[in-house]
C-alpha cells in the first residue's frame, strides 16, 4: 500500500513563497512535525561552487579512508537537495562566466537579509522537506494531495504555493521548437541545463526569443559568457509591460553598444536542426534567418492552478484570495505567483509575478493562519508592488502602478559613465509609480516612497526639472 502522511499545515511548493512561509511558520512556534513542505524540486547538479568542492576535497583529505567515504556519501546525497531558494539568482549570478552563485550560497532568506534556510535549518525546526515529490491530484474537499509516486498527504491547513511555469513555443505548435539547445528558464535544473550548454557551445550565437525580463537578463548573462547574442520580440520596444517607449530606449542602447542584436516587431516561426536534432537557425515571420547554437526563451510564465480547477474560485489566471490569502475554500491559502489578490491601493484583484510579493504573501498568510486559531486577526495586506532587474552595470526598481502620463528625468545617456535616469507617472494628478535606474538603496527608498504616498503635481514641467529632487523631498 502507497504511504500516507498527516500534518497540520502543508506547504505545497517548495519555492520562494514557501521559504519564507517556512520561516514565519518558525517565528510563531510551529512545533516539530507541524509543517511539511512538498516541492518537485530536487535535483541540482551543479550545487557546490568549485571553490567549495575544493575545499571540500582538502576537508576529506585530513580524515582517514573510512570517514573520507562516509563523507563523501553524505556529500553525493545532499547535493540533490534544493531547499527553497532565491529564485532571481537564477538568471543573473548563476549564469556569470566567473564566480558563479551556486546552492547553497542562495537559499532563502539571503535575498532580503534574512538567515539561510540550509536544508539542516528544516531539520532542526522539525519541518519536513519533501522534495523530489509532485503532486498529481488535490481533492480539497478531502483535503488530500497524492503524488506521482502514489503517496497520498492529508493535512488541516493547506498553502498553495506553485508559482509559475513557463510558456513554451511547442504549446503553440512552433515548428521544431522541440529541437536541443531550445532553453527555457523556471527552476534550478533549467539553470544547470543552461550553463552546461553555455558551456559546451562556447563563443557560439545565440538568440533570445521574448523582450521582457528573461530576454533582457538572459541576454546580458549570454553576452558575458562571449556569445554573439541576438534579442527577438514582437513589441515596438522591450519590456512594454512596464517600460515606456523612453525608457525602453535607454536600454536597448545600452545593449546594442554591448553588442547585443535587437530585432523587433516580429515572432519565431520555425527552426532548423542538424542531423543530431542540434538547433541551428531561428526562422522569423518576417522571413529572415538567424544562425543559433542556443535559443533561450521567455515568452511569459502561467500561474500553475491547474490541480485546483473547478475546485476554487480563479481569476485573472490566479486562485483567488481575500486578503489574508485564503482562497474561496476555507482552510486553504494561495500566495507567491499563483494568487490573485485584493491590491487595496488601488482597489483592484492583481497577480503579481514578482519576488517581494512572493515573500510578503507568505508571511501574510502565516500571520493570519496561525492568528485565526486563536481567534485573533491580522490587518489585511497592505501592498505596495515593487519591481526590480539586474543586468550588465545597470539595476533599476520601480515601485507603485504604472499608469498615467509617464515623463523622464534624468541623464537617460546609454553612453554615460554612470546613467541615473527615472520616471514618474502622473495620474489624476498625483503621483502614482517612480521607476529609478542607478538608484543609491537612500534614492531608492526615496522613490518607493512617492509611490506610497501620491504626491499631488501641480506642475508637470517643474516635476520634469526637479527630478529625484523631489522625492527626496517627500
Ligand atoms: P516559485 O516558482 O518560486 O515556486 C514554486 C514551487 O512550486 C517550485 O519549487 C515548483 O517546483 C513547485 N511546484 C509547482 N507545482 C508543483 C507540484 N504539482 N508538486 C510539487 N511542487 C510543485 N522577481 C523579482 O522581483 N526580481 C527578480 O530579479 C526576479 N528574477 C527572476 C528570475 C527567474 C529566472 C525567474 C524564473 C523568476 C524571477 N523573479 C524575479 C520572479 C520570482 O522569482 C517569482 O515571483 C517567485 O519565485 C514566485 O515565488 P513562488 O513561491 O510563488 O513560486
Ligand atoms: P515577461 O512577461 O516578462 O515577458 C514576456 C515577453 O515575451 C513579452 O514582453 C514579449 O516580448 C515576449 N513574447 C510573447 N510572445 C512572444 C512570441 N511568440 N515570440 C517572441 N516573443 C514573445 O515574461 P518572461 O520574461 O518570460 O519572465 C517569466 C517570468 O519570470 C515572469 O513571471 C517574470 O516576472 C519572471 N521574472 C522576473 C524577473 C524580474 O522581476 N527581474 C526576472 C526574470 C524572470
């Protein structure tokens, strides 16, 4: 008979979101053999730096022969075990051709300042780390998940927390889109399989299908490891889901002066193999032909709700949640990517795909989860969303909502030693996003703070002057 488990809360997801879940679960006092967190996750192979491996080596080399094997198998059986980590790593340091960041330097909490959750920290807080497990079917009603081994886990409270996978071409049917070297990024695998490609097909082209976040990051990442690297997105300009057309122009500049190759306004519509099934060429809608070693894509991610259907209220693509994260199915909670929430500040259901997010979801959830048994109750979630990206020297945040007349201030000069550019964007008057490009962490809190409290804008041409003067005067 397959093996059953009960604990009182079940994290299912063992991402961002359930990292953090963990560690709020801590700080109220779960008590060992509470909480289990179960995550498909598992398999890294590239988890140790080669500095760490080094050392090591040099480690076991003091012990004698016995103790060297023990070590070594306790080694080889915990290089498989990838507790929650940061995932933005994945697509900025885990990718740099020198000193890359590898497990466990990432696990969370690292991201935000916290302790790192080493797999060992689950064990000593009695929590158990079920990786390696998908889980094929929830019954909520039965409040019983099974897995594709056949394991079957009951539980009082459950914590939805699947995050997101990616879109694939081949879910459009794009022709040859099953080709190798096709590449796509979510989890740390995708990661490993992407440097051990990076690797094998040194100094070779490479083209970059999407022009939102893992266009532009995968593209600088592609461009220090020496590739010749081409971006292709159907949009008149990248990122159009926060940039404006100014913006936009700064980097893509940027880029080209890096020697990234930009072609917009058209989609992949097909791609050519060699004989070993090896991509070779990404053939475009507007009939042109690019010549590739690696493709990666980012076409946009889906929240990953598909166990959940028909059994909860969705919308917007998302399961959703009230704003202490409870779904439409008491007892369960959805946060991190796969939520759909109540964003008071502007009196909307949003999903936000972002890591900030994923993180104050989740410590919301707990809060209210543990509070609620003991018949207590906790504000409800105040949001204030918050974006970031990292590439080649640059990094910009951006905070609040994007809406409205947009203006740009600043030295926007892609040829600029150090470019310090923003823009506000004025809505019915008020300020309602600040985006900041080469911010100090004091400009960025500056900006994130005229996103929280709306300024009022009598002049639009003097705010256009004053710049991040004035928010720093907020
Ligand atoms: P997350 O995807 O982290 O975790 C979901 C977990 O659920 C995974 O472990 C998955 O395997 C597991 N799972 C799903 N279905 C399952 C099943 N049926 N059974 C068992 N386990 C299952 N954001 C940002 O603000 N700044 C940034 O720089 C970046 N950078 C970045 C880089 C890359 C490469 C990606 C993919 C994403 C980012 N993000 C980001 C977005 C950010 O990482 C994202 O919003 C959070 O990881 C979301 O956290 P969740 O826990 O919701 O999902
Ligand atoms: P995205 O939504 O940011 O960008 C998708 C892009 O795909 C669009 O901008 C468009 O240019 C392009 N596109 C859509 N259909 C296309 C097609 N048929 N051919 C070519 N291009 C097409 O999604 P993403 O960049 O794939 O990112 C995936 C997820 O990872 C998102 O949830 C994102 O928020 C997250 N992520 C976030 C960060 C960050 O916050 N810094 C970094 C990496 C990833």
């Amino acid at each position: 008979m397959a093996a059953e488990k009960h604990f009182k809360y079940v994290i299912l997801g063992g991402g961002v979101a359930a990292g953090y879940a963990a560690r709020e679960f801590a700080k109220q006092g779960v008590k060992p053999g509470e909480l289990a967190i179960i995550s498909k996750e598992a398999v890294c192979s590239l988890t140790f730096s080669t500095t760490y491996m080094a050392e090591f080596h040099f480690s076991c080399s003091m012990f004698d022969a016995a103790m060297q094997a023990w070590m070594y198998e306790i080694f080889a059986a915990n290089r498989h075990l990838v507790a929650p980590y940061e995932r933005p790593a994945l697509s900025k340091g885990y990718l740099f051709p020198q000193n890359a960041a590898r497990l466990p330097g990432f696990h969370v909490c690292v991201g935000s300042g916290g302790e790192r959750q080493l797999p060992e920290w689950y064990a000593e807080k009695g929590i158990e780390l079920i990786l390696s497990t998908e889980i094929v079917k929830a019954d909520l009603a039965a409040k019983t998940l099974t897995s594709a081994a056949g394991a079957t886990f009951t539980y009082q409270i459950l914590l939805i927390a699947t995050g997101a996978t990616v879109i694939k071409l081949t879910d459009f049917g794009t022709q040859g889109a099953d080709s190798n070297n096709i590449l796509y990024l979510r989890e740390i695998d995708d990661a490993d399989k992407l440097v051990a490609a990076i690797q094998a097909k040194k100094g070779g082209k490479a083209v970059v299908i999407g022009g939102g976040y893992i266009g532009l990051e995968l593209s600088a990442a592609l461009r220090l490891n020496d590739y010749d690297v081409t971006m292709v997105f159907p949009e008149p300009w990248c990122m159009p889901r926060l940039f404006t057309a100014e913006i936009a122009a700064f980097y893509e500049a940027y880029y080209a002066n890096k020697g990234v190759q930009i072609v917009k306004g058209t989609i992949a519509v097909g791609f050519d193999a060699d004989a070993n099934g090896d991509v070779k060429a990404v053939k475009l809608k507007d009939g042109r032909v690019l010549e590739a070693d690696i493709v990666v894509v980012g076409v946009g991610a889906r929240p990953l709700t598909t166990l959940f259907k028909g059994q909860v209220a969705e919308e917007k693509g998302g399961i959703k949640t009230d704003a202490f994260f409870e779904t439409s199915v008491p007892g369960v909670y959805a946060v991190g990517d796969v939520a759909t929430f109540p964003m008071k500040m502007y009196n909307e259901l949003r999903r936000v795909e972002h890591v900030d997010h994923s993180r104050k979801s989740a410590e919301q959830a707990v809060k209210a989860i543990i509070s609620k048994e003991s018949g207590e109750s906790v504000p409800e979630y105040e949001y204030l969303p918050f974006f970031y990206s990292r590439s080649f020297d640059l990094g910009w945040q951006f905070y609040g909502d994007n809406v409205g007349e947009a203006i740009l201030f600043g030295d926007s000069d892609p040829t600029s030693a150090k470019p310090k550019f923003g823009s506000y964007w004025i809505k019915d008057g008020k300020v309602l996003g600040a985006f900041l490009e080469g911010g100090s962490p004091d400009e960025n809190k500056a900006i994130a703070k005229v996103a929280k409290t709306q300024p009022p804008v009598a002049n639009v041409e003097e705010l256009k002057k004053e710049g991040l003067q004035f928010a720093s005067k907020i």
